[in-house]
C-alpha cells in the first residue's frame, strides 16, 4: 500500500471507546477472533463480539463502575482479555493491565498504586494471588474471573457479570462512549521495567488513536486482509496496539491457546498473514535452522535471496544463473522456512529488543519479511517502524507520521508527538521518560542517518565504563552470542571494572538432545554447565564473536549458569528483556569469581 491513500478500511472514530463501538457494527459479519477450545478453533464475528463486550460493558455499570474509574485485568493472552477490555473502555473506565506472571505483591502495586476499583482474574489460580493482598487495597471493592475453574468465593463470574449486564438497556452503555473525549485516560500500563517498581504510564484516548492513524497512513498494516496470530501479553503496550489495529480494520485477531511451546504448531494451523513478535522467537527459529546446516550453503543462499529481492523491488530481470541458485535455495530451504511460520506470512514486525541484523537478512531471504519498530510504552507503543515498503536492516524505520525525533548532545534519542504519553502515575519524579518542552527523554542511545532511519545502539544506563574509561554497549556482543546454536542469553558484565566478562546460559532446546547423544554426557543443564566439553563449545562460541570487536571491547572470561533465566525466576521481564539488576545482584559471586579468580 502507498502511504496515506487511505485505502485501508476504518472506524474514523476519535476515542478507543468509539473505535470498539464502531467496528462491532461496521464490520458486523466479519470474522474478528479466533481461539482455541477443547473442541478445536472458534471464530466469532464482530458483532458477537461487540455483543458480549456490551453485556460486560453494562455488567461493570451495574457493579458502579463509574467514568474514570479503574478496572484491572489480571490475565494471560486471550479472547475474554479484549472482551472486558473493550466493555470496561465504552464504560468510561480506564483498563489497567497486570501481567499473568507477576507475583501477589506485585499485583499489590499495581491495583494499590492506580487505586482499581476492580479487578477482572483470568481464574481461580490469578484470583488467589489478589486475595492473598486484598486485605491491604482499600480502594478494590469488586472481582470478577473469566474461567470459573474452582471457589470463588465472594467474586463473581463473567457470565454472571454478563447476566447482570442483560438487565441494563444498551442505550446506558452507548451514552458512556458517547461521552468519551479524546483527553480522557484510555489506559495505564505499567512498566514491566529492568529496574526498579513499575511506573504507571498514564495514555489517553487521543495517544493510541495518534498511533494507530500514524500505522495505518504509513502502511504498517496494509489494505490486503489479515489474519494475526498474537501470543504477546496483551497487558504489553505491543499487543495492545496490535489488538487495536486489527478491530480499527476489521481485521481477524487468532489468540495463541495459552502455551508457548506450542506457537510453531498453532502458526501452521492458523496460517497467519502477520504476526507481531519478540526476537526471541525469529532467534530460536534461525537457530533451529541453521544448527545442522553448512554456514557456507546459508550465507549463499541468504546472497541469492537478497539479490533476487533486491532485483523484483526495483523491477529489473534476474540473471538465469542467479535465478538457478535462487530456485535451489528455494526448494532446500526457503519453502520450508515460510513452512514454518504456517506458509500465508506476509509481513511480520519486531520490537521490545534489539534483533541482528544477519537474522533479519536471512527471513526476508527467505520470503518472511520482518519488520523492526521502536516505541515505549511511553510513546503509546511505536514512534518509528520500517515498513514493506520503506526499510533498512540494522535500523528500527523512521519516525511515524507526526512524530519528530533528535539526538541529545549526549547521544540520548529524544521524541516528540502526539503519541507521548501524560506521565507517570502518581510518580512525577521518574528517573527516565521526563518530558521537556515537550520532548521525551527516552533513556537510549541512538543515531539518525541521512535517510531519517533511526538505529538504537543501546540503554544509557545499560552502557558500561570500564575501569579505564571504555564506554561499552552490550548489546551488540550479546546479540552476537544469543544467536549461536547453544546459547540462550548472554549478560555483559563490566561496569568500573577492568574489562568485559559475561554470563551466558544454555538453549536447553539445543544442548539437551545433543547430550543425550554422547556417550557417558550429563543431560541437566547445571551438569552440562560446568562440563568441560560444553566450556570448550561455549569458549569457541565467544572467540568467534570476539573476532568481531576491537581488543577492549572482547570478553576475556565467561561462567556459564546453571539454568536458563526466567520470568519465573525475575530475571526477565514479560518482554523476555533482561532485568540486568536481578541477574547483578543475583549471581554476584560469580561475577566476582571472573574477576578474582
């Protein structure tokens, strides 16, 4: 799609609140969610949809919910999350979202922290969590849970809410999202933040239908029908926008079934169109790809695909030699990549952590073109993006439509827009994400090219200072190792230290079945850490990316962890970044022992 033809089908509202309205009846009939059950794939259309979120809708005006009030939504990815979080919306309420994995205490902050009035569990396991702190939030007078799996004591259930929602005329439900202004709070998202407590990012109405215009004109989301297939946290500013997208076009929405082990063969049931994602995926996938494949074959392959790309965008005739290696690396490789992601992917899109860019190279090789972005939470979750049309590897596009961006004396990116965020909640002294004359200050080291594609190199307050005065940025060696075959992740350790060391973790994925096939091999990932076979591959692994860096810059001494880290175990976050504090203060006396030792 050209940018700002407008052929691209929407709401034309100018609230989230009547975005939702609008769609359920512009696009009726329409497919608009699919989702797994005992029983198989589900669809539903726009108008069932609007019908159930119009009886919770009305449900919430029957419990008191008034305007401005906050309703909760403690719950992984799933159909019932945009049911209650389009209902609490045309309510008037402000949606504030908890992520499923955060512990009691945490949940504690958040509905503490924005005063809920209401929570909305996704069962009784989430419900358990708000009732060990309930005692202590004053302001929660009412909980509902989607699956009513157990006891619930003295909450009800969505379909009781919907029941009672049945009792009120639609016409009350209709003049709460009449009443919606453009300035009124739509949502506040908590950070899920590398350090320190979540800060509530307060965004309005006018922030995400900025965004959402600013996607559509420059052709982030195109005029052909899609299909989504989103298994990110819904409680992520990333999937919100894509949930938003989707319903503003009418557009089908397919919810992963709740385990991420099975993403790779859900994508071959669903057969999406365009999926949003976290590196982490694309990584594993390339990986798994290249693991038993000859470095050599790959990388001329990745060159004939890239050429012959590079050949049909500008219109010009593919030479028959180029051609024949092309079709080669079709037939052995490519068509089973697409395979992969279900084989209808047109476009997909990365965010929420820096990706190589040789990753990138090799999916659109192969006929998966995947798009970077950056945004914050802050900057209502995108600010630029490369497009179909428009891109560059190594860069994260240029700034949406409306939005303008500079690099401070500093180095630091700073963004201004219509998408920028109100401000923390309750928390006008935040250390990153200050606004000053109207430009925010977003905490990461970029530059600008000649084009207008912006790169970020990395996080101020990630870039190390050796105890010579090097300014390192991690990133770039981490990315390099995350990519090789046995390594899960990978922490730069160094700061006012005398130089480089890094903590890295095993792919269990990947070294597991290896060690099964060697004779008299460990198979636990702490055995294998320590195993001196294993130290000699991860040892090669860091050479190789050594070669890459000036002398001050490699890693002189590594200690491989005895397991992977985790959101279960706090040292990632929701996003799957690395709270680099936790793993700090976590394995001290092994980054200690680097040094000594």
């Amino acid at each position: 799609m050209e940018a700002g033809t407008g052929t691209v089908s929407t709401t034309e509202s100018t609230t989230i609140a009547g975005l939702a309205a609008a769609a359920f009846e512009k696009y009726a009939d329409r497919p608009a969610v699919k989702f797994k059950t005992a029983d198989g794939w589900q669809e539903q259309t726009f108008a069932e949809v609007g019908d159930i979120a119009s009886e919770i809708g009305r449900g919430l005006i029957d419990l008191g919910i008034a305007p401005g009030d906050r309703v909760a939504i403690l719950s992984n990815t799933r159909v019932e999350w945009t049911y209650v979080d389009f209902a609490a919306t045309q309510a008037g309420a402000t949606v504030v979202p908890i992520y499923q994995t955060n512990s009691p205490e945490e949940c504690e902050w958040v509905l503490g922290n924005a005063e809920c009035v209401a929570v909305v569990c996704e069962d009784t396991a989430q419900l358990a969590k708000v009732r060990e702190v309930q005692s202590r939030l004053p302001h929660l007078q009412h909980i509902v849970v989607m699956v009513a799996d157990g006891d619930l004591g003295d909450a009800i259930s969505l379909d009781d809410l919907r029941a009672r929602g049945r009792e009120h005329d639609v016409s009350e439900l209709q003049a709460r999202t009449d009443a919606v202004t453009p300035d009124d709070i739509f949502t506040i998202i908590y950070t899920s933040g590398t350090t320190g407590p979540p800060k509530g990012c307060v965004l309005s109405h006018g922030n995400y239908r900025s965004v959402i215009r600013m996607c559509i004109d420059t052709g982030v989301y195109t005029d052909e029908p899609e299909v989504t297939y989103l298994f990110l946290p819904l409680a992520h500013s990333f999937a919100l926008i894509v949930q938003l997208l989707s319903f503003e076009t009418g557009n089908e929405l397919a919810y992963f079934g709740g385990d991420t082990k099975a993403i790779v063969g859900e994508l071959a049931e669903v057969k999406p169109t365009y999926l949003p994602s976290v590196p982490r995926i694309f990584e594993k996938i390339y990986t798994l790809v290249s693991a038993n494949a000859d470095p050599e074959l790959i990388k001329k392959a990745v060159g004939a695909g890239l050429m012959v790309k590079q050949l049909e965008a500008a219109g010009q005739p593919i030479p028959p030699e180029l051609q024949e290696g092309y079709d080669r690396a079709e037939e052995r490789l490519f068509k089973n990549v697409r395979a992969a992601f279900g084989g209808n992917l047109r476009h997909a899109v990365t965010g929420a952590a820096p990706i190589q860019k040789e990753i990138l190279e090799f999916f659109y090789a192969c006929g998966v073109p995947v798009m970077e972005g950056y945004g914050m939470t802050e900057t209502a979750t995108v600010a630029t993006a490369g497009t179909l049309e428009h891109f560059k590897f190594g860069t994260v596009g240029k700034p949406l439509p409306g939005v303008e961006l500079k690099i401070a004396e500093d180095g630091e990116l700073l963004i201004k827009g219509p998408n920028i965020f109100q401000g923390y909640y309750k928390n006008a002294d935040a250390s990153f994400g200050t606004i000053q004359d109207g430009w925010l200050h977003t905490g990461d080291i970029g530059s600008i090219d000649e084009e207008g594609y912006l790169s970020i190199t990395g996080r101020k307050k990630d870039i190390i200072i050796t105890a010579g005065g090097k300014n390192l940025t991690p990133a770039n060696l981490e990315n390099d190792l995350k990519s090789t075959r046995w390594i899960s992740q990978a922490v730069m350790h160094g700061d006012r230290r005398p130089y480089p060391i890094m903590l890295v973790t095993l792919d269990e994925e990947e070294i597991i079945p290896w060690a099964q096939q060697q004779e008299g091999m460990p198979t636990t990932l702490a055995e294998l850490s320590v195993h001196p076979t294993v130290q000699e591959m991860i040892q090669a692994e860091v050479d190789k990316a050594n070669a890459k860096y000036a002398q001050v810059e490699q890693v002189k001494k590594f200690a491989i962890l005895p397991h992977d880290l985790s959101q279960e175990t706090g040292e990632l976050t929701p996003t799957l970044k690395v709270k680099r504090n936790v793993v700090n203060e976590k394995f001290a006396g092994v980054i200690d022992g680097l040094y000594t030792g």
